[in-house]
C-alpha cells in the first residue's frame, strides 16, 4: 500500500507539485484548447458576407490557378487579404472552414499580445498568471470569437498588426512600429484610426524621426508588387480603399455613435463629421501635448490608442458594427490593468457588440441605438477624463502594477 502525505498518496502529492510549478503552461494551453474547440464548434454557420463574397473570392482563386487569380479577383479587399485568401484556397477543406481559418492564428496573436501589454504595464513576472487571464478574457469575448467562428471576418488580423505597433511603441522600438503598422493599414483600412496618435507620439515624445512615417507606404508598395508582378494593374493600387471609403452613403451602420442622434444625411453631414473628428483628436492630442505632468508609457500608450479608435469611431461617419474592433480588444488590457474602471469596459464591449446580433440574425437591438449613443458618450468622457489626469502627481490614476497601491 502506498504511502501518504497529508491525506495524498505519494503520486498525487508529486502530480499538484507540478501542476503547481507549472500552472501557467497548464492553463494556456487548457484556455487555448478550450478556445479553438469553440470556434470548431461554431465553425459552419455562414454568414450573408461569406455567402455573397469571401467564398465566391475564394472558388474564383481556387478555380483559376490561386496565387496568379489575384489579378482578375473582383473585391473590395486588399492585395494582402488576396494572399492569405490564395494561400487558403490550396487546402482540402470546406470552403467554409479555408476562409474561417484565416483569422483562427490572429485571435490567439491578439491574446497574446494583450497578455504582453498587461505583463509590461503591471510589471507581473513570466510565472505571474494574471496577465494568462487577460490573455483567456481576449479568446473568449464574444466579439472575438462571433466575429471570426461565426460571421467570418478578418478584423482580428489587421488588429493583430495595430496591436503589434502598439507594443513595439511600449518596447521603444519605433521603427518596427511603423512597418507592423504599415502591415495593418495594407489589410484594412480601418487601422487608420491609429495614425493620428502616431503624430502625437512624434511631437511629445521627440524619440523618432518623421522620416519614419515613409514606412507605412513602403509596406503597403512592397506588398503591392506581387500582385503588380502577376498582372494586377497600377490603377487598383488604392482600389480596395477607394471601394471602402465610397461604398456605404450612411451616417452610421448598425454602431451606435454620435450619429444615431441625426437624421442620416449623408450627403450633408459626412463632411462635418470628417472635420469634427479632426478637432477632436486635436483638442485631445494638444492638451496631453502641453500637459507638463503626462509621459507617455506603456500605462498611458494603452488607453490613449483605446480611446483615440473610440473617438473616431464615435464621430466619423459610414462606421459599422465591426470598426470599434481593435479598441475593444484593448479594452481587455485595459481592465486588467485599470480594474476600477470596470465598467467602462463592459459599456465597450456592449457598444461594440450591440450590431452583430442584428446583422447576423436580425435580433435586436436589445437597448435603441440613440440610448446606446449616449452611453458612447458618458464613457468617453470619463474614460478621457482619466486620462487627462494619468500624471505623477496623480498615481492613484495610473494603471495599477503589481504590488502597488490599488487606491
């Protein structure tokens, strides 16, 4: 008979010690197990976009030779989109699942990345396991998982490449921010929401050049060639954006921002709106920018890019349901990292969710929109106030780091 410690025979004792000595690993990999089993099971439901785009672009690739079908693929979508698109068309699957599994590794790269931002800003060590549920929170929100498993969609991989330009900012590695921007900016357009801040990251903290800014082109340029080599003509350089930026003639789709409030007139009020987001981010931006008490770090780098994409989204017009997508992902490091303001983060994650169910299954909304709207606006106005107040001289403000006050 085998002997016991504590009630434990001598093997359970050893199998705890080591679960304990490597609870970290354990659990990743439990929550990331968990995580691709939920979007297995949720892998066949197609939606209208996958009906009437992504799985005709796809058989168009599959039917005509993959890569060198890039030139005579009609979509509104990016050359770099085309390549994953060709890449996937290889596979003997589904044509549901080849188009699912594009942004499959970008879901568990934006975890990934937000557990660096909440291990950087908390200054937790590699065993802390903390920063692991902020990485779990990220796979398991349900705009995450809705918006790749079940609608199909591709936010998740050029938020992926703004997530990536954010921590290369927090790591002081400015050049390599740029291109990572620059690969986000040649998937969707929608990264664009980022750019402005990247000014203001070069007039306050005077750390890089403006020659640096070339690479975001250079990317785009260079991502451009290959399809330029297969045929893909020079007029189409900028096809996909110009496709995106005139395709909706709508104030607002489905995402309840400040024009839920206005007649949709677009023909009238899209210039003002343009104009009024770029005031905004002015005002915002020169404040912080004369405010003797605030540095930019890590701590004030996340909620700054969180709410400079909630501030465009909120007043720019012709926004979706989906383009409040990298702010909400950000959100999660933000309430691991600012778990006081908890509640302004379950408002995001409602005011980015709040379309989904109507697009995909004409349910809803839950709360009206103009009721939605005003929410926006209450947690932009506090969420900012803090901000404005992140200083030295206010640290019970600051994002909490382990082992500081939680005030």
């Amino acid at each position: 008979m085998k002997k016991k410690i504590s009630g434990l025979l001598t093997a359970e004792k050893r199998a705890l010690d080591w679960l304990e000595a490597n609870r970290v690993l354990v659990l990743a990999i439990v929550f990331s197990l968990l995580a691709l089993a939920l979007r297995a099971a949720l892998m066949q439901f197609r939606s209208e976009d996958m009906n009437l785009y992504y799985i005709e672009w796809l058989r168009h690739l599959h039917e005509n030779g993959h890569f060198v079908a890039i030139p005579s693929l009609k979509s509104d979508y990016t050359v770099a989109f085309q390549y994953l698109l060709a890449a996937v068309s290889y596979l003997p699957f589904d044509d549901v699942v080849r188009v699912k599994m594009l942004s499959l590794p970008y879901d568990f790269g934006n975890a990934w990345l937000v557990m660096l931002m909440v291990r950087k800003i908390g200054n937790y060590k590699n065993q802390d396991l903390l920063p692991w549920l902020a990485y779990a929170a990220v796979l398991f929100l349900p705009t995450v998982w809705v918006n790749s498993a079940i609608w199909g969609q591709m936010d998740s991989i050029y938020t992926f490449f703004s997530l990536l330009a954010i921590w290369f900012f927090m790591e002081g590695k400015d050049r390599n921010a740029f291109i990572s921007f620059g690969f986000a900016l040649s998937f969707k357009l929608q990264a664009i929401f980022l750019l402005p801040l990247f000014g203001f990251l070069y007039i306050k903290t005077r750390r890089f050049s403006l020659l640096n800014f070339l690479w975001i082109p250079l990317v785009y340029a260079l991502l451009f060639l290959p399809a330029y080599a297969l045929g893909k003509p020079l007029t189409q350089f900028f096809g996909a954006f110009n496709e995106q930026v005139y395709q909706f003639k709508s104030m607002t789709l489905l995402f309840p921002n400040l024009w839920q409030l206005f007649p949709n007139d677009y023909a009238l009020l899209h210039r003002p709106a343009i104009l009024l987001t770029i005031v905004a981010l002015m005002i915002l931006y020169a404040y912080l920018w004369q405010a003797r008490g605030f540095r930019v770090s890590p701590a004030t780098l996340l909620p700054l890019a969180m709410f400079s994409v909630m501030i465009a989204t909120y007043l720019l017009p012709a926004m979706h349901e989906r383009y409040m997508y990298t702010a909400e992902i950000l959100a999660v490091a933000y309430l691991f990292c600012c778990p006081r303001r908890w509640y302004l983060v379950l408002a995001i994650w409602l005011l980015g969710f709040s379309g989904y169910s109507i697009h995909l299954w004409q349910f809803g909304p839950v709360i009206p929109f103009n009721i939605l709207s005003l929410v926006y606006a209450l947690v932009l106005a506090l969420g900012l106030k803090d901000l404005s107040q992140m200083t030295a001289a206010n640290p019970s403000l600051n994002p909490v780091s382990k082992g500081a006050s939680k005030g």
